[in-house]
C-alpha cells in the first residue's frame, strides 16, 4: 500500500466508522480535500502500514470518538518509531550472535589450589618475605592509629549505667542514642 492509497483509506473508513462525526468536522468536499492534503503532508515520512495501525489502535483505543488527524498521525510517528527501535535491537543481538563465542581459558580447580597455598603459607614467598609484609602491615597500622584514623574499643568501663553514683555494668537503651542503663535502671 503507497501513501497516496492510506490517505484514501483512512478517509473512506473515518467516513464509514464515524459517518455522523465525520459529517459534522468536514461538511464539504473542500473540507475532505484539505484533510486529504493535511494527511499526505504529514504521513510524508511514514510507513503506510504503521499509519493503517495507529488508526486501528485509536479505533481500539476509543471507539465512541473519531480520531484527529493529529493523533493519527502522532500515534503513526510513535509507532514507527517503536518499530525502528525494536529493529536495530535485534539486528544488533543479531550482530552479537554471529561473534565467536569468548574463550576462557580458567582452571578453576588449579586457581583454588594457588590461593590454599598462598593462604596457608605454603606458595613461593619465603619466611623474609613474610616478616617484610608483616612489618610493613604493622607500620600502616601504627601511622594510621598515630594520625587518628584508628579507634580503639571503648573500655569496659565506659559500659557502666548512666544514672549518676551507679556502677553497675548496663546496656544498651532502647533510643537512638548511646546511653547505658543497668537493670535497675533501664526503661523499657
């Protein structure tokens, strides 16, 4: 179907769906003629087919009112545009498709091996190597704890009950804030 036959398709079943509708919006054959010629123009760039169904789902859509031409023709962009869409996805999976699939050349088994090893102390450093990481590991520490950026646990102490001459050790309470209360104490 070319455009020249959709526009007069479309016309002929807005004019058999919607008679009354159609009689009242384009009176005269003037009318009709320049809805053709609006419709020509603006199904330009389209595909017939997807205008003959934008105008089936407006028809679907509502069936009691007579589409616009302009929502026929919004609906045809929309729906070629969709189209478009869906098409270069699948020519793009297509695309993927026909790659080789990848290759992998892993050994789970053999990996799990090395990290054991390397775990257990077993792998190819030696006991010098060690006592490096070690030392190097307990210098990070001690800067970062010198710095501040280290907290030390709070003390035992510091978990005793909030009420003032109670020494007795307590928990948490139930708020948001960070208060300790013994059981004598603590408020439920």
């Amino acid at each position: 179907m070319n455009q020249k036959e959709i526009v007069i398709t479309i016309t002929t079943a807005l004019s058999v769906d919607y008679a009354s509708q159609f009689k009242k919006a384009y009176a005269t054959d003037e009318e009709i003629t320049l809805l053709k010629k609006r419709m020509w123009m603006g199904l330009k760039n389209i595909n017939p087919q997807y205008a003959a169904k934008a105008y089936q789902l407006l028809c679907d859509e509502s069936p009691e009112y007579m589409p616009t031409l302009q929502s026929i023709l919004s609906k045809s962009k929309s729906i070629q545009a969709k189209t478009m869409r869906e098409q270069a996805e699948i020519e793009e999976r297509e695309r993927l498709a026909e790659l080789p699939a990848p290759t992998h050349n892993v050994n789970p088994v053999e990996m799990l091996v090395k990290a054991k090893m390397v775990a257990s102390n077993q792998g190819d450093s030696t006991q010098a190597e060690r006592d490096e990481r070690i030392a190097r590991h307990n210098a990070v520490i001690s800067e970062y704890t010198r710095l501040g950026h280290v907290e030390t646990a709070p003390r035992p102490d510091n978990w005793k009950c909030a009420v003032h001459h109670c020494r007795q050790a307590g928990v948490l309470s139930g708020g948001f804030s960070e208060t300790w209360y013994c059981k004598e104490h603590h408020r439920n």
